[in-house]
C-alpha cells in the first residue's frame, strides 16, 4: 500500500510534545512516527503544533441555527428550548442534510475530526415514519461523509414528553416527530440501520431520565449492548427534583438501578451530581461529557469536573448546541470553570486537556483506534498554527491555552487532507451554513 508523510515542527504525540516529527502515513492508518527527524523532499510540511484529531462527543447539528438568535428577552434552558423544537419542526431530510453537512463543515474547520450526533429527530412532525424509517439518520451520515468529518450516530430512545413530581408527562405535539413510540420500536428501528463503514460507526443513547421511563431503561441498555451508550444526565435542577420527587432517587441512581452505568456510557452534563452520584460514575468508570460552552450559554451551572475525574470518570468534551464551534474553548472551559469556582489555576494539566479533547471523546464514540498519535492509529491529526494574532509568542506546549479554532491551518481525516491552509475542500462554509440555515429559518440571513 503507497505510503505518503508528514513532517510536523512539533506533534502532540502521547508522551507530550515532540519536535521535529515525521507522521508516515499508509492508507487510514499510522504506519510509523519518527522523532526528531528531518523532512524529506516529498513530505507535506506541517508548521506549528500538530495535535490528534479532535472528537465533539456530543452534538445536536440543527441546534445551531439558533446561534446568534436568540438572546435578549431572558428565560432559561427551558425557554430556549421551546425555540429549539421550533427549527426541529422544520426539519425534512433534504434540509437537515444541508444544515447537517455545513455544521459539520464548521466542526472540520476548527479542528474536529470526530462527531458524535445525538440524533433523536426521527419520524415526520406529528409522529409519523418517512417511508424510509431512518430516512433522517440516513441524512446525518451522507452529510459527514461530504463534510469529510468521522462520525458516531447515537440514535436516541425519546418517548415521554418529560417528567414532573407526580410522573412522566406526554409528548408535546412539537416532540412526537422524536418519538418510536415504544422500546420495542426504537430498538427494531435502530438495528435496522445501515451497517458501519470506514467514516461511520454506530451507537446509541437514552435522551434523558426525564423521555425515558424507568420500566424502559433496562430495555434500552440491552438493546444497546455492544455500542457507545449516552445520556443526558441531571444537565438541570429540575430534572433531579422532579426525579427525586417521582422515584426518590437521584438521575445517577435510576441509572445505576437499570444497569446503565459502566466504561460503555457516556454521562453528559452531569452538572448537578451529589457526592454519592460522583462515587457511582467514577467507581463504574462512566464517562462524563462536559460542555462548557453550552453549559454557560444556558445557564446550566458548572459540573464537578476535577471531582468526577478523581473518582474514575473519564472526562470528554462536546459543543452540544454550537453557540461556539471551537475544541479549544471547551477544553479551557473545563479548566476555566474549575478555576472559578475553586480559586486555583492548573486544575488539569495540558496533557489532561488534550486527552479529553482528543482520546476520551474517541474512546467514548467507539474509535479507540483514533485520537491519538502512534503506530496503528488512524491517520486523523490537526495542525495549528503558532503565528497568527493569538497564538503568536506562546509556547508550542501551552498552545491550547492561547489557539482558537481559526489558527487550525490543516487537518487530515483517515490519511486525507480535508482542510488545508484554513480552507475546507468543500468549498465556502460559511455560504453552505448561511444558505442551509435559510432554508429552515426563512429571512434569518437578509
Ligand atoms: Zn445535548
């Protein structure tokens, strides 16, 4: 198999940093890294820090039309929400693949080489199935496969319209589209997905405690064996007091009673934990998806990061609605906050940030075969440049602490050059986003 290579100035490899580094490609994979080595005449020339590709552990694509729309008349993430299901009854396949495809785009441009979609608009608005049942999951793949963009599909189990004190409440006429109406049905429907390629693997998820009765959990991890398994987890107050009135117990606890947690779930959010439930996800060793920019964005709260790591949990990062797309400003979002609220600096350490931004999230969407540079790895690596306005002068081993996500000059997807000198090879991104974005939100461009 032909074999072509890189020559880094200096590559995040998994010992730390190192200068002057030759990435040999063969096919997807890493075939051999040389350290400290020159650049021959046919390698492509990589100036700044080269990193693992980056993995966004949690996202909702179509959340991000509401970006830059909707601030300004207060509320909360219950509030946002109702804006949020109004561009979910827009979707048709042919749109969400659009909007999907230029979101995706964005994600290559900062640097992300791995999606994880929690998907869970399935059926029609009203609730009935597209001819093909999985007509928009189909929509999702086609549209990372165009933006170049590896992706774990985590197709959701969303069936109740959330819960109170006194039980599940109904689904709302704007969240029956989400719904297979039963276990049995999301799980029939879910198996009867199109199998894994190269780009694509599969996976699972239980929206949340509140979609998901307790009697079902059960049936959705069983259906799940074998793939990544996520959940949102306790993101909001409300959600812990509804659950402690109706079940008196904690989110965490439900979850534990259902045999959910283990190294095959994904928490995320996981902001209002109690001590206890910290011990049950770290003893398990489940993972926690934090998601800084979206967690102050809607005025979530700020999770216990250091405390869940310190337990057992392994910690990813997701940008969730995409207020921002940029991997660099979640992982310092997972430092800042812990500095806000402890008073002390260097809560992680550098290599702490890259590992959750790269690896963890790789590990938790079932590519640990990626995210990480060394031989038998997925060839999937992100320059970012080290002379531009923001990162000029800093060191090549606190980058992160400085880079945005337009400093990434170059990013390679399984051995192909998706992004180079900052331009996607799909073209203008931003024309894509604008002109998807109108298709579901007419007017929102003029
Ligand atoms: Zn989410």
């Amino acid at each position: 198999m032909a074999t072509h290579a890189y020559w880094c100035e200096s590559a995040w490899l998994t010992g730390g940093l190192a200068r002057r580094v030759r990435i040999v490609v063969e096919g997807r994979t890493i075939r051999r890294l040389e350290t400290d080595a020159d650049p021959e005449p046919d390698d492509v020339r990589l100036h700044g820090v080269t990193l693992p590709g980056m993995a966004n552990t949690h996202s909702h694509a179509f959340h991000r039309a509401l970006r830059g729309r909707v601030n300004g008349s207060g509320g909360n993430f219950w509030s946002w929400r109702e804006q949020m299901y109004a561009v979910a009854a827009e979707l048709n396949p042919d749109r969400y693949f659009m909007l999907a495809r230029a979101v995706f785009a964005e994600m290559v441009l900062a640097g992300i080489t791995l999606v994880g979609e929690f998907h869970y608009v399935h059926h029609r608005p009203g609730g009935k199935p597209f001819g093909d049942p999985n007509a928009m999951s189909l929509a999702v793949r086609q549209a990372a496969e165009e933006a170049g963009i590896r992706l774990t599909l985590l197709d959701t189990c969303y069936l109740e319209g959330g819960l109170s004190g006194s039980g599940h409440v109904e689904l709302h006429p704007g969240q029956r589209r989400f719904s297979d109406g039963t276990v049995d049905a999301w799980a029939a429907r879910m198996s009867a997905r199109r199998p894994e390629t190269d780009r694509v693997r599969l996976g699972a998820a239980i929206h949340s405690v509140r979609a998901v009765r307790r009697e079902d959990l059960p049936k959705v991890v069983a259906a799940a064996a074998g793939l990544p398994l996520h959940v949102h987890l306790s993101e909001q107050h409300g959600e812990n007091l509804a659950c402690q009135m109706f079940y008196g117990c904690t989110p965490t606890q439900l979850l534990d009673e259902a045999g959910a947690l283990g190294g095959h779930l994904t928490a995320i959010h996981a902001t209002h934990v109690t001590d206890h439930d910290i011990e049950l996800l770290g003893g398990t060793g489940t993972g926690a998806c934090f998601c800084p920019t979206t967690e102050r964005d809607l005025a979530d709260g700020i999770g216990p990061a250091r405390a869940l790591s310190d337990a057992g949990a392994t910690l990813s990062l997701g940008s969730d609605q995409h207020v921002v797309i940029d991997p660099f400003e979640e992982l310092r979002g997972l430092e800042m906050h812990e500095r806000l609220v402890t008073n002390e600096r260097d809560r992680f350490s550098p290599s702490d940030l890259v590992h959750a931004a790269t690896f963890n999230g790789y590990r938790a969407l079932g590519w640990s075969d990626g995210g990480h540079l060394s031989k038998g790895a997925l060839a999937d690596f992100v320059t970012v440049r080290t002379d531009t306005v923001t990162t000029a002068g800093s060191r090549p081993e606190q980058i992160v602490y400085s880079c945005v996500a337009s400093d990434v000059s170059t990013v390679v997807v399984g051995g192909e050059v998706v992004v180079s000198e900052g331009r996607h090879r799909i073209g203008d991104v931003a024309r894509l986003l604008g002109a998807s974005i109108e298709r579901v939100l007419p007017g929102a461009t003029q």
